[in-house]
C-alpha cells in the first residue's frame, strides 16, 4: 500500500466551479501535511501547509483529519490558471529524518 | 523567498557515461539536502538525504555506488549518475531544508531532466 494515496485525475472543470481533492495517508507517525501543485515538467511548488483545525488561503482551503488519516483540498472559483496536478504530501519524524513523501497528484484541467 | 538552484536542467548523454547535477541553496546555508527522482506521471520518490559534511542516506532500493552524493559545503550538494543507462531517464529534483525560528521549510530547485541514449 502507497504512503500517501490519491485519485490521479484528471478533474475536467469549468471555470468557476469548485473541485475538491482528497487524500489519505497510512503512517499515523506523520506530522505535517502540506498540498504542493506541480506544474508540466516544473519542480513542486508549496500551495498551503494542513493543519487539524483546517486553514484557507483566499480560494483554497485544506482540511486535516487525523483520526481518519485523510487529507482535503477545496478549491473554490476554479481558474484556467488553477490547472496543474497537486500533489498531497506528508512529512514524519522517525529517526529525525525530515524528508517529505508525495502522493502521486492529482491533475486538475480548468476548461474556459 | 529561499532560492535553490539546479545545474543543468536538461541533459543528454550516451549510456555508460556519467552525469553530475549540482544544486545549490543560493541564500541560505543547508546542512541537509534532498534528493528526488520523477518518472513521467508518478509520484516524486525520495532516492537519498544529503549530509553536510557526512553520508548521504539512501532510501531503500537506489544503489548508492550508481547514485553518488556529495555534500561539500553548506550550499551545495552533488548527485552524480554513474555509468548511466536508459531507465535512469528521469527527472531529478533536489531540495534544500532551510532551518529559522525552531521550524524548517523544504525549498525544491527547478530540477534536471536526464536523458540517456
């Protein structure tokens, strides 16, 4: 089983819609979560940390529940400049190291 | 916000050759680097953690005398790929850990596209 699983896509949305992502994590030792978007052939970008409380950056809002292990990403009033795969992550703290593990993305497509 | 830097972005070799990627933290000292491998639509895989001034950690599976790490200074860490063949084609990513104020944030570099013939 994946550490960090998601639904690879593609979400094929108009413009304005609102889409939501998902995903769930199997390593209850994780800490920190963060939703990054990854562009064509670019690197990784960090779109919003997750917190348990739930936290929203302008049209996005990301949403941590622990006891489910389950991750979300809402995005509101979709832009044709939203479109790009967005990657779940997760970071744990076992023997200090600090590295992140992606999910493999999600690719959003927002159609004019 | 932090800059890391990769170099170069793109290259091209012939199977059996070896290939050096750098990446630098442009503003910031990194005792700790990461480096990571993509294949066209998978999941960025961790491949080692880059030691200033010790061995890198290699993750299970990448074979550590194929993939040579160099972390030399505090702003540069060095992969480099040994005796290349076709599948190691991919897209490797590095990544810097800025440390302030008790917490830290990963800084990814553009990245380089490996192709080999």
């Amino acid at each position: 089983r994946k550490e960090v699983e998601q639904d690879p896509g593609p979400f094929n949305v108009p413009e304005g819609a609102t889409v939501a992502f998902n995903c769930t994590y199997s390593n209850s030792a994780s800490q920190s979560f963060f939703w990054y978007r990854q562009d064509c052939r670019k690197e990784p970008k960090l779109l919003m940390s997750v917190y348990s409380s739930g936290n929203e950056d302008g049209r996005f809002t990301a949403q941590l529940n622990r006891a489910s292990q389950y991750i979300s990403l809402l995005i509101r009033d979709s832009k044709l400049s939203d479109s790009a795969t967005y990657l779940c992550v997760v970071r744990k703290m076992d023997t200090g190291r600090r590295a992140l593990t992606f999910g493999s993305g999600t690719r959003l497509q927002v159609q004019p | 916000g932090a800059v890391v830097s990769q170099h170069p972005s793109r290259v091209i070799c012939k199977s059996g050759t070896s290939v050096k990627i750098e990446c630098r933290s442009l503003d910031f000292q990194a005792t700790t680097m990461f480096w990571y491998r993509q294949f066209p639509k998978k999941s960025l895989m961790l491949m080692a953690t880059s030691n200033e001034g010790s061995k890198a950690t290699y993750e299970q599976g990448v074979e550590k005398d194929k993939f040579l790490i160099n972390h030399a200074s505090l702003t540069l860490s060095t992969l480099t790929v040994t005796s290349a063949h076709p599948e190691d084609s991919s897209f490797y990513i590095c990544s810097a850990l800025r440390t302030s104020g008790g917490g830290y944030t990963q800084y990814f570099g553009p990245g380089t596209r490996l192709t080999v013939l």
